[in-house]
C-alpha cells in the first residue's frame, strides 16, 4: 500500500469516527424546564441526548406558568415543557417525533404527549408500553395525532 493510500484510509477513518459529533451538533438545542424533584423528567433528558439533542434543563417550581408564556393549552400538561427551534414540547415526547417536527416545520405551537403514558420515553416500566398518542398542537389550542405509540 502506497504512503498517499495510507494517508486517505487514516483520514477517512478519521472523518467516519466524527460523524456521531457531527450530528449531535447539527439538532438544537432543547431546553427543558421541569420541577426539581421529578425523576422522570431526568429520564426524558437523557432519551434526548441518546438521540443526539444538545440539551439544557432548567429547574422551576411551576411549570404551568412555562407552559402558558409558551402558548401551550393546559389540558395537555405534563410534568415538564421544553422548548427547541421555534416549537414547545410537552410531556414525554420521543426524540423520534421531535426530529420529524424539526423536518416538517409545521406551522404549530408544537408537540405534547398528556400525562404520563407507561412506556413514553423517561416512563418505561418494563414490558408495560401503554398505548398513547403525540398531538401536534396548532396555533389555536387544536390537536391533530401527529404519532400512535406503540408503532406497529
């Protein structure tokens, strides 16, 4: 193997092994606002940045009041809101679907997942995978299924 061989396999070795980087820096930053005490809200954080999310938690005691300054209704309310790009996440979205949103750019407030569904992302309980529904939320306070959960 020639020297100019060996420098181009070394080099795009070495330009594979920087993918995982550079794709986690090209997604946004999600900025999570949720209550100090919540374990579960720390577990969505982390199933984002598995997902490649750059990710900044703010802790507040009320995150009604977020999810009002956001235009997020309160009937979709959750344990935590979050913000990226222009739309406002509530509950416990996949990452899976944020990435979608962030393709799509719908004209939308954003993404909300009500409750607390067994088997959302940050509330896996074993096998247990409760069937749940992610609403894309438009500007008026309108839901439409943007995802059913499981996927079949």
């Amino acid at each position: 193997m020639n020297r100019r061989r060996l420098i181009s396999l070394a080099w795009g070795a070495t330009a594979l092994a920087s993918l995982p980087a550079i794709a986690a820096t090209s997604l946004p930053q999600v900025e999570v606002f949720k209550n100090p005490s919540c374990g579960c809200c720390g577990a969505w954080v982390d199933h984002l940045k598995v997902a490649g999310f750059p990710v900044k938690v703010t802790l507040v005691e009320d995150t009604s009041a977020v999810r009002q300054r956001l235009g997020m209704p309160d009937r979709f309310g959750s344990c935590h809101t979050a913000t990226v790009a222009s739309y406002t996440l509530e509950g416990h979205v996949p990452a899976e679907e944020v990435k979608r949103l962030l393709v799509l750019k719908p004209k939308a407030v954003g993404l909300a997942v009500p409750s607390m569904p067994p088997g959302s992302p940050g509330m896996e309980m074993g096998a247990r995978k409760d069937p749940y529904n992610v609403f894309l939320i438009d500007k008026s306070g309108h839901e439409t299924v943007f995802a059913a959960y499981p996927k079949a």
